[in-house]
C-alpha cells in the first residue's frame, strides 16, 4: 500500500512538471513580447525626454520618432498598435508626471484631477473605457448607436495625433459632427447652393463666388478675408463659402468641415460626410476625399485654383451636406514650470471662457454637450431632446459648464468656497478659525469644511453648494443673509 501511494505521488508529481513546462511554452513568447516591448518603452520613453524638440502629438517633423512614443509599428500584443493594452494606460504612461509632462493625477485649476482621494469624496470623468458613451448624465441612454456604445475614455475628449482647438480637444466628440441638430448635432443636410446672399432665407446658404480681389489686398467680407489668404488664395480663385443666417444678414461660418466617411453596404464604396451633389438621390459630385485632386479644405469653406475650379466644382451641383468640427479656443500660454517649460507646455487661464463675453464659453459647453446633450440649455422653460426638464442656463459664456464643473476630476484638495477660497488658502488665511493657531488643527478643520457632503462630488470646482451661493448671495430672494456660517464660525465672504 505504502508503495502504490509512493508511485502514485511521483507520478502527480512527474504529471504536474510536465504541466507546467506546457503552459510555460504556451505564454513564455507572450511574456518575452511584453517584457521586450516594456524596454523599447523604455527606451523610446528615455529619448523623449532627452530631445524635447520632437513633439510628441503635434507639429511632426519630418524625421520625426514621436509614432514610436505610443505605438509599436510592426507587432504587438495589443490592440491599435499600442504597448499598453488600451486608451487609458497608453495616456497614463506619461501623463502620470514620471516624464516631466502634464501630470493628470496631480491636475490644476484648468481641468482638475483624476488624482483625487475617496476620504476626500472625490469624483472623476471616468475615462478608463469602463462605460459607454450613453453612460453620460444628459445623453441619449437607450441609444443603440455606435457613438453612444462606444467606450468612454481619454480618446472621447482629446485627439493624439491633432486638433483644431487647444488642449488637443476631438473635433469630432461622440460623433456629433456627423448627426443632425435634431439629435444634439451640428450636420448640415441639403443646404442649398447659391450665386448671391440676396433674396436667400434658409437658415444656412452655400455661396459660391469667384475672388474678385486679391483677399491679402482687401476682400469685401473682411472675416473671411484671411482664411482665404491662409490657404493662398488669390484674385480668380473660387470659393464656395459657408453663411448662417443671423436676423436679417448672413455671417460666414468658420467651422471645419469634417472629412470623414462611413462605408456604404458591402463596403463597396466610402460615403463622405461632407458632399456636395445635383439632387437629394444623386451621387455626389464634389467631396471632402478630393483633397489630392486639388480642392482646397478651409475653415468653413471650399475652394479650387481657377485654373481648376470648373473641373473640381461641376456647374450641376446645387445642395450639400455638411459635416462640421467642434472648435474651443482657450487661453495658454506658456509654463513657469520648470519640468513643462523644457516640454514646450502651456498653462490655461479657464476663466477667461465666461470672463471675456467673445463665445468661446458657448463654445466650451457645445463641446460639453456633445455627451450630456440636454444640458445645453436655458433656464426657464422645459428643455431637452432626450429628457424634458428645467434646466440651468448653458448657452452662454458667463455660465459655461467649466464654470462651475472642471473636466476632469475633483476632491475636496480642489474645491473652493464661496469665497474661491481652497483648503491651503484657508489653512493660511487668519479670519478663518482665527481661534486655532495649531497647524495640523487648522488644516483638518479646513478639509473638514471643504469636504463635499454629498452622495458624489459631481466634478465641481465649489464644494456641497456653495456656487450658488457664491452667485447669488446679492439676489434680492435673501433677506439678512451677508454671511454663512462654519460651526460657531461666521465667515465674511
């Protein structure tokens, strides 16, 4: 008996190195991929900050290795080419500080944290691809759409490789340059063609003209003037110019135009977002992938050479949709930074969206929009295409979302009072608990108060409620209110 248990154990034991001398054969290439591709990481990683004249997302030289800072370009294990397996850990690889670039864990008064801590309620645009799109308070939830199942992540706000706003924000959020207003979007369908703005009442006009004077020289419609000197263009050229109608005048557009397509059935042919065509049911004549044919792509407009225009732009076309990118303009400038400055970083100054009234705020909360829909909004009235409520007041600069949410994250290390004043600023200032002198006493009471009280921190840049107040504190709805109260502490705002 003893010996049959005896050859029973060795032979488990023979069976299980067996076992596993299989299994390490099976993942021993995955583990020398990951383990190689981790040291070209490295390694790649180790140049960057070496040579901080290559940019990594923008303004590619054309000797440039800044592909290789995310992607491997022959194998990997992971998807999209990428060393990290997804959109969160790619961007996190260098945006957790370990380089010397933007540290989002860290954050600022721009766009907050995701560095926050659960003992501070924190909350945090949750951009690790965990939900979808429609996850988005506001948003389209029972939507079947690809834009509104796709995974939310870093990727949702900002484009790598380019952007025509600052802070390389998508031109494209959930798609909604390519859905109509109906549904929150910003694509034009069926705008008509015209020769002149006189005598036009749609809402939106094409107008098609040949340049009657150098546009660097002068141009009747000075705004549009040096877009067209941008893209070189000259006395003869002609342009085919994108107008709303705003009261009783036309003001030029100057949107981009998205050039995106999706495939038609059997991926048989690519069908432009941006087109122009004879009719509603004919095929397009002129589209946005003619780019290498000549026609000229500018902010708002089209526009060929004259020695091309008849070819490019076919007499017969008379409607087109339009397909438009999302723009927001902040203020940066650059870092004092010491570890960004040598990155060629910039610093925003966000409060110059609601400050300086030139619809950049507007701007900002379309953008917001594009995944919480409906809270573009204004206040008074029921609003909203996928929910009907009352709602605060969005379109305007003075009350952009930023105002009183950052884009990020947030926790009590961030927020602010009433007074815009944060923890640091509190512990520091004497008119709060100007009995306690003690330090550490000071700064537990000042988190203390800070602390947000409710069920989420809700991304605000002003604990529990206190941006009402902060705004309202004059309205004529309060009766003996001039102060607020901390415990047995009043505190002036």
């Amino acid at each position: 008996m003893r010996n049959f248990k005896f050859r029973f154990s060795f032979i488990l034991l023979i069976l299980l190195v067996l076992l596993l001398f299989v299994v390490s054969k099976v993942i021993s290439p995955t583990i020398q991929v990951v383990v190689k591709q981790t040291k070209v990481t490295q390694q790649i990683n180790k140049t960057a900050t070496q040579d901080v004249s290559d940019q990594v997302h923008i303004e590619f030289q054309n000797n440039t290795n800044s592909c290789r800072s995310c992607h491997e370009p022959i194998t990997t294990v992971w998807s999209n080419h990428f060393y990290s397996n997804g959109v969160y850990p790619t961007c996190t690889a260098c945006h957790d500080g370990s380089l010397g670039i933007y540290d989002v864990f860290i954050g600022n008064d721009s766009s907050g944290s995701f560095g926050g801590s659960y003992s501070g309620n924190m909350s945090i645009h949750n951009v690790n691809s965990a939900l979808k799109d429609k996850a988005a308070p506001g948003g389209n939830s029972e939507s079947v759409e690809e834009n509104w199942t796709a995974d939310f992540s870093c990727g949702s706000c900002h484009n790598p490789h380019g952007s025509y706003s600052d802070r390389l924000l998508t031109a494209n959020p959930n798609n909604m340059g390519n859905v109509t207003a109906d549904k929150g979007g910003k694509r034009l369908i069926g705008v008509p063609i015209v020769n002149t703005l006189v005598g036009s009442t749609a809402s939106y006009v094409l107008l098609k003209s040949t340049l009657i004077s150098d546009p660097s020289i002068s141009y009747p419609n000075a705004s549009v003037g040096p877009e067209y000197v941008k893209k070189g263009l000259v006395k003869g050229d002609v342009v085919i110019q994108l107008y709303k109608k705003d009261g009783s005048t036309y003001v030029a557009e100057k949107d981009p135009w998205l050039t995106g397509f999706d495939w038609s059935s059997g991926q048989a042919n690519k069908v432009y977002w941006t087109a122009f065509y004879e009719s509603t049911d004919s095929p397009p004549l002129l589209h946005a992938g003619m780019l290498k044919e000549g026609v000229i792509l500018g902010n708002g407009f089209i526009a060929a050479k004259a020695n091309l225009a008849d070819t490019l732009f076919p007499a017969n076309i008379s409607i087109a949709n339009i397909s438009r990118a999302y723009v927001v303009k902040l203020d940066v400038e650059p870092s004092t930074e010491p570890k960004y400055s040598a990155f060629h970083e910039t610093a925003t100054n966000i409060s110059t969206l609601w400050t300086a009234n030139d619809g950049r705020g507007k701007a900002m909360s379309a953008f917001c929009s594009t995944c919480h829909t409906d809270y573009l909004a204004k206040s008074g009235s029921l609003t909203g295409i996928f929910s009907h409520a009352y709602r605060h007041t969005t379109i305007s600069d003075r009350f952009t979302c930023v105002r009183c949410h950052y884009a990020h994250g947030t926790d009590v290390s961030l927020m602010r009072d009433a007074n815009g004043k944060t923890v640091n600023e509190i512990v520091s200032d004497p008119t709060y608990f100007p009995d306690i002198k003690n330090q550490p006493v000071r700064t537990a009471l000042a988190r203390d108060y800070m602390l947000d009280r409710n069920p989420s921190s809700a991304l605000k840049r002003y604990t529990n409620m206190s941006v009402c107040w902060g705004c309202h504190h004059d309205d004529k709805i309060f009766v003996n209110t001039s102060y607020y109260e901390y415990g047995s502490v009043a505190v002036q705002p």
